[in-house]
C-alpha cells in the first residue's frame, strides 16, 4: 500500500458521481479551498451527525469561498436518500470502488467486537488553492469537529 498522502503533498485528484446525478472533480476545484471528509456509511448514526453538522455550517464555509464535499464508499442513490432523509446540505460523493478512499489512506483495517474488516477511517483533508494538502484530521471525533475545520480552513482562505 502506498504512503498516505500528508500535508505539503499534492492532494490525489479524482472524479466520482455525487448526489443529485452530479460528478465532482477535485481538479476543477483548483483555485479555491476544498475540504474533503471520508465517512464510513450513510444512515449510522456517528456519520449522520457529521453530515448534519458540516451541513448546519455549509453558508459559513460558502462565504469563505471553501467547497465542501463528503465521500464514502455508499452509491450515489444512497447518498440522495440519506441527503433527503436528513436534509442535508453539503455535496456527498460516491467512491464505491473506494479507489479515491485508498489514495488517501483512509481505506483501512478496522476492528469491531472481535471482528476484523476493511472500511472508512474517519478523515477529514483540507486542500489549499493549488490543490496541496494544507491540515489532515486522522480517526476523527465527530463532537468539535466542523468548528475546528472551518476556523482551520477560514485562516487558509484569507
């Protein structure tokens, strides 16, 4: 397995379906703050407070001129249902490959009673305007979390 990619490295670009029939390109983002955040699955409840959370704060990050996507290995007619579901607002991206979860290093060996398998570290990146990984947030807590991105990223978008 590759090293997972730090801040100072170029963040892997990619490509995957979103909700809503969308595409979201990492790429296409360049100029402009992205943070990226890896969930583990759609409707748990630890994922399902991030993403209400990232969404109850998405103006705030808009108005600093930062994109926020979410990505977890669940399809893109997943991520509609559970967008609706809880009405969220923030753009969530289909890597049911987990290709792009790999490329990170989010794609990893977890334990749960007694049971070993591959999933989703809770991760979150902040990408800069040239598409460098600027603040890595590893087995991510959920409680803080979005106000600690948000004043991490509205430092780096002034």
């Amino acid at each position: 397995m590759a090293k997972a990619p730090d801040v100072g490295d170029p963040a892997p670009d990619f490509t995957l379906p979103t909700d809503g029939g969308g595409e979201f390109s990492l790429a296409a983002h360049r100029g402009e703050p992205v943070v990226i955040y890896f969930y583990p699955k759609d409707n748990t409840p630890g994922c399902t407070k991030e993403a209400i959370s990232f969404s109850s704060e998405i103006e705030a990050f808009r108005s600093a001129g930062i994109s926020v996507v979410g990505i977890s290995p669940d399809s893109a007619a997943s991520h509609d249902k559970f967008k609706t579901k809880h009405d969220l607002s923030v753009t969530l991206v289909s890597d049911e490959d987990t290709k792009v979860c790999e490329a990170y290093g989010v794609w990893a060996e977890k334990s749960m009673y007694g049971r070993r398998f591959m999933g989703v570290e809770r991760s979150t990146f902040l990408i800069d305007r040239d598409g460098v990984i600027a603040r890595v947030w590893r087995k991510v807590k959920v409680p803080g979390h979005v106000a600690d991105v948000l004043e991490a990223a509205r430092m780096m978008a002034t």
